[in-house]
C-alpha cells in the first residue's frame, strides 16, 4: 500500500495582514567588495624601549637566535636580511621577540602593561 498525499486549498502563509503596517524594508548599501588579501598590520612595539635595539643582519657573521623554537632542541639561526632585536648580548628572531613578549603588536601596550622596571614616585 503506498502512501497518498492530500493537499488542501490552504496557502501556508500567517501573515498578519490588518494589524500594524510593516515598516519598509531597509536595504542596505551594496558593501564595497572585501579586499581579498588585506595588508596585515606588522607594525611591532617596543614595551621596554630603553632596554633593545633593533638590527638588520647584513653581515656574513653567524648569529644565532638566544630563543629555541617550542619542539626544537637548536638554536635557529639569523639570516642575512633579517630584521633582528638585541639587547646587551642577547639577540632574538621577532617571531621569538613577540612570543617573549619582548616585541608587541599591542598599538596600545602602554595602556595595558604595568611598568615594571621604572617605579615612579608620586
Ligand atoms: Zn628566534
């Protein structure tokens, strides 16, 4: 036995027709097409400005990042070209600067960070 559908002169519509008047449709502004690849903010803050220094390795000098990678076992090393960060003998890649936190993208890291080397007396 097979099934049978009834269909009833019924439309499914619940619309409420006497009651308010609907408000007209706003239809918004047609968006200007998303870039696809938008430039992203490299922009990188010093918190501790007195403290680092920023280089561009030129040299044929091998220089080795003072941070490990997480899962390497090795000191990476710098290349020619690449933008580096010391401070005394320390020296670090940016990418293992902003993990330490040495480096921040934070445009407003002064509003979020506490001093803490500088102590000022009121
Ligand atoms: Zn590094």
């Amino acid at each position: 036995m097979s099934g049978m559908t009834l269909q009833g002169d019924f439309a499914p519509e619940d619309e409420p027709h006497d009651l308010e008047a609907e408000p007209t449709k706003i239809v918004p502004d047609p968006q200007p097409e998303p870039d696809p690849e938008p430039i992203p903010d490299a922009r990188l803050y010093v918190p501790e400005q007195e403290e680092w220094h920023v280089h561009i390795k030129r040299d044929s000098e091998k220089i080795y990042c003072y941070a490990k990678l997480p899962g390497e076992d090795w000191f990476h090393m710098l290349l020619n070209g690449e933008i580096y960060v010391s401070r005394q003998h320390e020296k670090y890649c940016l990418r293992c600067a902003l993990r330490h936190g040495y480096l921040t993208e934070d445009r407003l890291f002064w509003q979020h960070r506490v001093p803490q080397h500088r102590k000022r007396v009121l």
